[in-house]
C-alpha cells in the first residue's frame, strides 16, 4: 500500500533552513524522519523560489528523493474557499492515478489554521485520511477526530462569493420568489439559474433540455413566474402522452362535428395559453407531420381548429423541453431543422444531479425537512434524520432518476425507517436499482437489423455507458477504471473518454 504525505508548507518550515536553533527541522522534516513515507506532496502559496528551495533541502535533509510540489495562488492564507477548492482539486487529481490501495495521510501542523481546518473537512468528506501533528516537544502522533462529516458536505459560506458576482455581473437582484423552489449550491446551476432569469424577462423562446428528473417543468414555471406573462394562463403539456390521432385537435381545438366523436366545439391548448405560456414538454416526441403544423403556428402566430375554415389569432410564449439532444434529432432527421431553429433561442441544459458538486447533500436536508414538516400534522409521526452513514451512503449513490428519484426515496425512508435515526440498511432497502443496468443489451442486441439501425449511436451509447460506470466505482480512479474495462493501458482509456466526450 502506497503511504502518502500531503502537507502546505509552512512558515516555520521555511525558517528551518536558516535558522534551525529556534525552528528545528520543521514540522514537515520531523514528519519525514520520524514516520515511513512512500511520497511527499507539498503545497506551496509561497513564491516558486522560496517552494523549490525548500524541496530541495528537504530532500538533502532527510535523504527522501519522493517530494512533488505544487504551488497554488491564494487570495490569502486564511481563505478557506481558496484553500479548500485548491487542495481538492490537486487531491483529486493525484488520486485519479494512483492504485485503490493508496493511503493518505495530512499534516495539520504546518501552514495557517484555516489551512489545517480545511485538512480536517477533506479528511472527513471527499478523501478519507489519516491526520498527524508535530511539534518540537511532543514530537509526530496521530490526530483523532470524534465526530464524521457526510461526504459531499462543503461549507455554505465556500459558495457565498461566487453566487454573488454571478447576480452582479447579471445585473439581477438576489430576491426572487418565481426561483425559491429550485435548490442548488453548485456552480454549475448558478450558471443555469442566471440564463433561466435572463431568458424570462424576454417573450423569445426557450428550449429546456436535460435527463428524465432534472427539473424541466419545474424551471418552466419559474421563468413563466418571472415573466411580464406571469399573471397569464401557463399550460402544460407531453408530447408524448398523446395519441397520435389526438395531438392536432389536442393542440389546435376542433370545430363541432370535425371528426367522429366531436360532439361540441373545443378549444386547443394553444388557444387557452393565449397571452400566456405553452409548455411542450418532450417535445422530441411530436411526430414529424405535427412538427410541420407547429412550425407555421410558430410563424404566422395563429390556429386554425380541425374542421375550421378560418384562423385564429394567439400570442403564445413557447417553452419546450425535451430529454434527449435536440440537436442530434435534428442531426439524425428525426426533428425538423427548421423547428429546431425556431425554438433554439434560449437553450438551457439541465445538468444530471450527480454533476451538480455540493447540491446532493442540500437537497437531501430539504426534502427530508419538507417531509419532517409536512409529517407533523399526523399525530404518529416524528421528524427523522440521517445518519452520516446513511448519508454517505444516499451521496454515492448515482441517481439516475435524478431529483424525481431522490423525493421518492427520501419519501420511503422517512416512511419505512422505524427510528428516528435513519441507517445504513434504511437507505440499502430504500434505494432502486439503477434499469439502465440491466436492459442495455435488451436495448440494443434485439433490435432487427433489416430495419436499419445506427451503429455509431449504439457503440457510443454503451461506450459511454460502461466509461461511467467504471469511473464512479472506482471514484475516477483511472488505473483501476481501466483494469474493470480491459482495456490495455491508462492511455487507451484516456484515448476513450476524450473520444466520447468524458475526459
């Protein structure tokens, strides 16, 4: 087992070279000669002079050749979100390459202590490790820690900055009610929020893309909520839940008499948003001939009813969402360019919520709450909490099914759990198997190749498939990721993820 040392380097370690009779050797040297090390990594806020000085007498020092340094620009010494985001990141990219064995071990004692508490969260979250401490009387021991942190735990006050430039920088203010149901921490849907608000204000439309579960409908009421159409009729509609038979009359309403089984006259759904919003949810679904009535409703800005003989003037707003790429639909000839183009406008991606780093273990305590809350009305019931076991637990699982996936399972939970204290096998017996897990060869391996098929599409699916799956079992560990693959090197797996769009 590889046994490895991060530390920063400190003041005191520097002072080591010059003046040893007051600094010692430093509590990084002492952390050297008193313990085995396979390798050393030393993080550097210092000028790259004072960093590669030091290393090299080190080296000489305590004869130990394995030191790797890194230097890092803070803000400050004390600016724990600097701190924090600059060691992770340099963690996990050493982790990516090492063997799963690998052991990992920080020093709390050198740097400032904003730096050795970041230590402590890291240790207890991201990547477990062992945490040491020396000093001149005490010498090098083994710090205990008597409490554990849920592993995707990240400071609230780490992302406070970076939200605020965000809305500055947008010239939108920071209260807004058509926005509070959408919970997020992460940077990534910091960004998403600020176009979603952007494109509100404006009648242009807007295409939502994202998986199944991420919260399509969800932004389309918030940026219909955030509209001057706001007070307007807001109708929402699948595509794909509707007949084929049904969509244009479904749609566009039909006159009395217009086709067997139309008793009266009917309004369409266009004609009920009017002067509001029209939702298409999965709107990749609509077949082919219906895109092309869309596209001159679209254009001309009116309906006409099946069996009408005039049309009817609409102002509708157009949100549409889909969970597959557009795009590539387009690309592939299965959605019309000319309606691809005319909804593209504002194209918001719904990031999975396993991309979304920090919002897994908001969400949890929100929705847990919001079920605590709603509970209290019944006389039986109880709020509950996670146990950091359970919690680890529910923070690694992937969720395929997204946010849809974690209400339903934090809802059996709170329903199943018969104490207070959610466990470990709670979440074991709670959580659903992943079905993409089970029915890629189903999917793929029985479809009759004398209709035609796409090939490149399928190897790419299932590449991309496995690539993940092999990734999040070993934690982007690539080493190891490669061995579960078969490939034939680290490489050929590098090569893989950059081809498929995963690196």
């Amino acid at each position: 087992m590889q046994n490895i040392l991060f530390t920063w380097i400190g003041a005191t370690d520097l002072g080591a070279i010059k003046e040893p009779q007051r600094c010692g050797v430093g509590p990084i040297a002492q952390a050297v000669k008193e313990m085995v090390w396979d390798e050393l990594i030393l993080l550097c806020d210092y000028p790259k002079a004072k960093g590669k000085q030091y290393q090299k007498w080190l080296q000489e020092t305590c004869q130990f050749k394995e030191v790797s340094l890194h230097f890092v620009s803070l803000s400050s010494p004390t600016d724990y979100s600097d701190i924090y985001h600059s060691a992770s990141n340099i963690l996990q990219d050493i982790q990516r390459d090492l063997p799963e064995q690998a052991s990992f071990t920080f020093h709390l004692s050198p740097g400032t202590p904003a730096m050795a508490a970041v230590w402590i969260i890291l240790s207890k979250t991201k990547f477990p490790a062992k945490l040491i401490e020396s000093s001149l009387d005490h010498g090098v021991k083994t710090v205990s820690i008597p409490f554990d942190i849920a592993a995707d735990f990240i400071p609230p006050q780490l992302y406070a900055p970076d939200s605020k430039i965000v809305q500055l920088a947008s010239g939108l203010s920071s209260d807004t009610k058509a926005f509070s149901d959408i919970v997020y921490r992460s940077q990534i849907m910091q960004q998403v929020v600020v176009k979603a608000r952007l494109a509100a204000s404006r009648t242009i439309p807007v295409l939502i893309e994202g998986e199944s579960g991420t919260g399509k409908e969800l932004f389309a009421r918030a940026i219909h909520a955030e509209s001057p159409r706001a007070e307007k009729p807001f109708i929402a509609i699948n595509c794909g839940a509707i007949p084929e038979e049904l969509i244009e009359s479904e749609l566009f309403g039909h006159e009395k008499g217009a086709f067997t089984g139309a008793a009266t006259s009917r309004k369409g759904h266009f004609e009920a948003a009017d002067s509001g919003t029209l939702f298409l949810d999965e709107i990749g679904e609509l077949p082919l001939m219906m895109q092309v009535k869309l596209l001159r409703v679209l254009q001309e800005g009116e309906v006409k009813p099946v069996g009408a003989t005039r049309s009817k003037k609409i102002d509708v707003r157009i949100i549409a969402a889909t969970n597959r790429s557009l795009f590539k639909e387009t690309a592939a000839g299965r959605f019309r360019e000319d309606l691809f183009y005319r909804l593209a406008v504002a194209v918001l991606l719904l990031p999975p919520l396993m991309e979304r780093e920090g919002d897994v273990n908001l969400l949890l305590d929100t929705f847990l709450q919001r079920i605590n809350k709603e509970s209290r009305l019944l006389p039986t019931d109880e709020d509950k909490i996670l146990s950091a076991s359970a919690r680890n637990l529910l923070l690694n699982h992937s969720w395929p099914g997204n946010i849809r996936e974690m209400i339903n399972t934090i809802t059996r939970l709170y329903i199943w759990s018969p104490e207070t204290v959610i466990q470990e096998n709670d979440v074991r017996e709670a959580l659903l198997p992943n079905p993409s897990e089970h029915n890629v060869s189903d999917n793929f391996l029985g479809k009759p190749v004398s209709q035609g098929i796409d090939l490149p599409e399928i190897m790419q699916t299932v590449a991309t498939h496995y690539l993940r799956e092999a990734l999040q079992e070993t934690r982007g560990n690539k080493a190891n990721a490669t061995k579960l693959l078969n490939l034939a090197n680290y490489q050929t797996l590098t090569n893989w993820l950059k081809k498929y769009g995963l690196e």
